[in-house]
C-alpha cells in the first residue's frame, strides 16, 4: 500500500513539476512578444524620429522628433536585453520561485505604469514652461509633446503588459 502511494505522489509531483515548467515557458514567451513590440516601437519611433530631426524645418517639430529618437534610443536598450532575457531564462522553477517570479513581473509592469504618469507629467510641464519662456519655447514645447507621446504609448504597453501578466498568472492558482 505504502509503494502505491509513494508511486502515485511521485507521479503527481512530476505533473505538477511539468505543469510549472509550461507555465513558466508561457511567461517568458509573453515576455518575448512584449519586448518584440516595444523593439519595434522603438525601431519605428528611431527610423521616423531621425528622419524627421534631419529634414524638419521648425524648430518645435525638429526637437519633437529629436526627442523621439532619444527615447526610442533608451526603449531599445531595454527592449533588446529583455528579450534575450526572456529567451535565455530557464522555465524550470519551483512553486515558490514561480510564483515569486510572476508577482516580481506583474510590479516591475505596474510600477512601470507609474513611471509612465510621471513622463506624461513632465510632457505637459515643459509645455507650461515654454508659455514663460520665449526663447526656448519651440524646444521646450517639441520635447514636451515628445514626452506625451512616448509616456502615453509606454503607460499603455505596460498596462497591457501588466494586464496580460496578471491574466496568467491567476492561472497558477488553478494549476493548486
């Protein structure tokens, strides 16, 4: 009786084990087609932003696309090792490890979001600044509107991101 219930706890230990390693495979994945797009973001936001700081002729648009290039320089930066991150990670954990990794994936996305106010914040007060600032009203105004629009896409992406990785990881519980 002892070796049947020994063989049947083994057994259920090694589904559950092979339950965790799909699980953990399909976060990484969601990592990997996250990062895949915010790459191509940055890719499009780097080829259209240096085209346009290149051939703008107003000063407010010239730093509008400069500020775009900049900041598609640094999404880049960390879209690229994301991935490989991601695709390099292995997807054999433990219950705890798993679980630990989920919820450090789902804060990094949510406080992500924050920051994204924060840059959207920053947008609209360089936008302010110009009003009292004639001089440098075009740049402070291009860069502003820059900082909109990449804070806007970046709020969105790691919401959705955020979304996606919560949405999984309720499937975890089921797996119990």
């Amino acid at each position: 009786m002892k070796l049947i219930f020994f063989t049947f706890f083994l057994a259920a230990f090694a589904l559950h084990a092979q339950d965790l390693t799909v699980f953990n495979q399909a976060r990484l994945k969601r990592d990997q087609r996250l990062m895949l797009s915010l790459g191509t973001w940055a890719g499009a936001n780097i080829t259209a932003g240096s085209i346009g700081w290149a051939t703008a002729q107003q000063p407010e648009l010239k730093a509008f696309h400069q500020m775009n290039v900049m900041w598609n320089a640094v999404n880049l930066g960390l879209a690229v090792p994301g991935y490989l991150r991601a695709r390099n990670t292995k997807a054999v954990l433990s219950l705890s490890q798993t679980l630990s990794e989920q919820q450090k994936t789902e804060r990094i996305f949510l406080f992500n979001t924050g920051l994204d106010v924060a840059y959207m914040t920053a947008g609209f007060l360089l936008r302010s600044m110009a009003l009292n600032n004639q001089a440098k009203a075009d740049q402070l105004n291009g860069f502003g509107n820059g900082l909109i629009l990449q804070g806007s896409f970046l709020f969105a992406f790691d919401l959705t991101a955020y979304a996606i990785h919560h949405r999984h990881g309720k499937q975890w519980v089921k797996m119990l």
